[in-house]
C-alpha cells in the first residue's frame, strides 16, 4: 500500500483544531451528547481540509478522516495521562 498520497492530504492545522473543537465540545457545552463529537469532527475536517487543500473528493474525505483521528487522539493523550485503562 502506497501512503505517499495520504501524506499528500494530511494537513496538521486540520488535524489541530478538530481536536481543538473537540475539547471545546466535550467541555463547554453540556447539550451536545459524546457519542455526536466524532460526527461532528468528521464534518469540521472535511470542511476545513476542502478549504485548506482546495476542493476535492480526496480532500473532503482526507478531512473527515482527521477529524475522526483527532476523536482517537484524543483519547489516547487523555489515557497517557490520567493512567487509566480500557474498560476489560
């Protein structure tokens, strides 16, 4: 499998402030469920990769993907830190 396309779409400020916006949701506002924040990250990186990259399929969907990696990234940074571990 050939990845140098998907560095190609990678965009870090995207990948950046869908975790931003991430944080934000889960913080500040109460009304929004957790299980709409990956849902709603996937639509913000596809939004803002398609600005940032110029629109296309690719980009669209390359967004929706670090939207969805900033959800996962998320979790990840807050497990390291706080020591726990999945639910067995």
């Amino acid at each position: 499998m050939d990845f140098s396309q998907l560095t190609e779409y990678f965009v870090v400020v995207v990948l950046v402030a869908c975790l931003v916006i991430g944080y934000i949701l889960k913080t500040g506002f109460d009304f929004i469920p957790n299980k709409y924040i990956p849902t709603i990250l996937a639509c913000v990186g596809a939004i803002l990769n398609g600005i940032v990259s110029g629109p296309s399929v690719e980009a669209i969907v390359y967004g929706a993907l670090m939207g969805l990696a900033s959800t996962g990234l998320h979790q990840a940074f807050t497990r390291f830190v706080e020591g726990t571990k999945e639910a067995e």
